[in-house]
C-alpha cells in the first residue's frame, strides 16, 4: 500500500491508534522522517519504529478490511461524480422541465461534494 492510501486510512482509523502508534505514523507519513530520525525523535530503535510502523499498518487494512469506510467512501465518489457528469450534461437539454430538474440534481451533487 502506498502513503496516499495509508493516509486514507490513518483519516479514517488513526483515532483508533495508541498515542505512540499515531506519533510513529505521523513522523513517517506526514513529517516524512526516516526510520533512523523517528527512532532518535521517539527514544527508541530503529528495528522498534519498524516494528511500530508494520503493526500500525497491518492493524489499519484489518481495521478497513472489517469495516470498509475507504473504500466506500471512493466508491461513493465515484457513483457521484458519475451523477453529477449526467446531471450536468440534462442541464442544457432544451426542455425547461428536464433542465431545471438536472439544476437541481447538480445542485444536491454538489453538497455532498463539500
């Protein structure tokens, strides 16, 4: 899994974590440290942040594994971006009826965008 997706996961998860779990995680993926920097900034070595760092990680694809909220929020997206693409393209439709229904939809899309 690359740092984008744990990321996700951490948004979704990392409220989940132990303090040290989630300051491992941050110096790694937001702060970017190596494993060498984090061990000096945590107090501890390198082979326990590499420790630290693949329980974290393994215990976030067990967390999404069980209860999906990543991967059905980018399915979500999807689906609504799709909805939205339609919506957009009956907005010009000539029928003031069809359009202005399209309006609407693009609208309610939109809010759920946000």
């Amino acid at each position: 899994m690359d740092a984008l997706e744990m990321s996700l996961l951490y948004d979704y998860y990392g409220g989940m974590l132990t303090d040290k779990q989630r300051q491992c995680f941050d110096l790694r993926y937001n702060q970017d440290l190596s494993l060498g920097e984090i061990a000096q900034v945590m107090d501890v070595s390198r082979q326990a942040v590499c420790d630290n760092l693949t329980r974290t990680e393994a215990l976030l694809r067990k967390m999404e594994e069980n209860i999906g909220c990543v991967s059905r929020d980018l399915k979500n997206r999807k689906l609504l971006k799709s909805i939205l693409d339609a919506a957009k393209r009956l907005e010009t439709y000539p029928d003031k009826t069809v359009s202005g229904l399209a309006g609407q939809i693009v609208a309610a899309a939109q809010g759920f965008e946000e």
